[in-house]
C-alpha cells in the first residue's frame, strides 16, 4: 500500500485526510448511511484543493461509469463479506474481519488510482482559496443531483466536517456558510429532509 500512496498523488491525500479521527463519523455516515461513494468525494474535494477546479456533471457520470464495475465487484462484495461476519467473536472470524478490512482498504486505493489516472483534470488553474472551497461546493452540488436521493441534515452536517478538515485556512463558519449556499442551490421540499428534484443537464 506504500507504493500507491508514493506514486498516487489522491492517495496521499486521502491517507493524510483519513488519519483525522475526527472525521471517522462524518466519513462512516456519507459511505454506509446515505450511500455516497466516498472515493468520488475525496476526489472532487483533491481536485478543489490543488488547484484542478470543480467537476461538470458529465465530469462525474464518467468517473462513475470508469470505476463502477470495480466498485461493485470487487469493494462491495468485500463490504458484503465483512458484514456476514458480525456478531462473530471467535478467533477465526475475528482474524478473517482483520483480512478483509485489509482487503478493502487496499480495493479503495485501487479505485483512487483509477480515478487518478483517469486524468478528468490536467490543468492546474489559477485559484485562490475562496475559489477552490467554492470549486469543491459546486462538485458536491453536481453529485448530490446527480445521486437524486434523499438528503438529511445529517448529510450536511458531514460535508461541513470534511470539507472543513480540507479547507483548512477558513474558519467552520465561513465553510459551513458556503455548503449551506451549495444546498440552496437544489430545488427542495420544506421540511427536515431535502430530496433533490431533476433539473435540466
């Protein structure tokens, strides 16, 4: 795994940002609870942050196209093995769980070379740091209308976190000033939970 994240500018990144604690709920709840792949997000967020700008819709619908197969194939079905075994606490499971988080923490990296590799963005731009947490909010609004699910307060709250620890040089107000922007740019329902409605690509 030394050697993805020596050659794998993303995954540096990645690694980097991960090694927060504080970002384990926020990165849990986006992943499992509201189903987002966390990979497409750490990569639009790369992006923002050195300088590559935002990601267009069709931007996004190739990346996913690119690494859906592996996706599903691969880091699901090892998801799906590791959930069989919970519950189990004799030595044997125990260990098999320690392999697959392995297994899975390796089939992430994959991806996040895939992605980097896809070479979606070549260009290095000129952009100050209120631009890129702006480049970094647009991506996410693309996604979330293009995910077409049902959004909650708590999805909110984990974007402000994660793009609070990437976007370090502002405080959490101005950040979570800008994701609140980002999120009243979708055509929403009144009420606690905001489903995203189709609008024209």
């Amino acid at each position: 795994m030394e050697d993805f994240n020596r050659h794998c500018l993303f995954t540096q990144f990645t690694s980097d940002l991960l090694a927060h604690p504080e970002l384990n709920q926020s990165i849990y709840h986006l992943q499992h609870d509201s189903g987002f792949n966390i990979n497409i997000i750490l990569y639009f967020l790369w992006l923002a942050k050195s300088r590559y700008g935002r990601l267009s819709k069709r931007n996004l619908k190739d990346l996913e196209a690119q690494v859906m197969l592996w996706h599903r194939r691969v880091i699901a079905e090892l998801k799906y093995t590791y959930a069989l075994l919970t519950g189990h606490t004799d030595s044997i499971s125990v260990k098999i769980k320690h392999l697959l988080e392995e297994e899975i923490a390796k089939a992430h990296m994959i991806e996040q070379c895939m992605m980097y590799e896809s070479k979606i963005k070549t260009k290095v731009l000129r952009r100050t740091p209120q631009q890129q947490l702006m480049d970094g909010c647009a991506s996410m609004l693309y996604y979330c209308e293009l995910k077409n699910d049902l959004l909650i307060e708590e999805d909110k709250a984990a974007f402000n976190q994660l793009f609070y620890f990437v976007f370090d040089t502002f405080s959490r107000a101005e950040v979570e000033q800008e994701i609140t922007l980002a999120f009243n740019q979708l055509k929403v329902n009144p009420g606690i939970s905001v489903q995203l409605m189709w609008e024209a690509f």
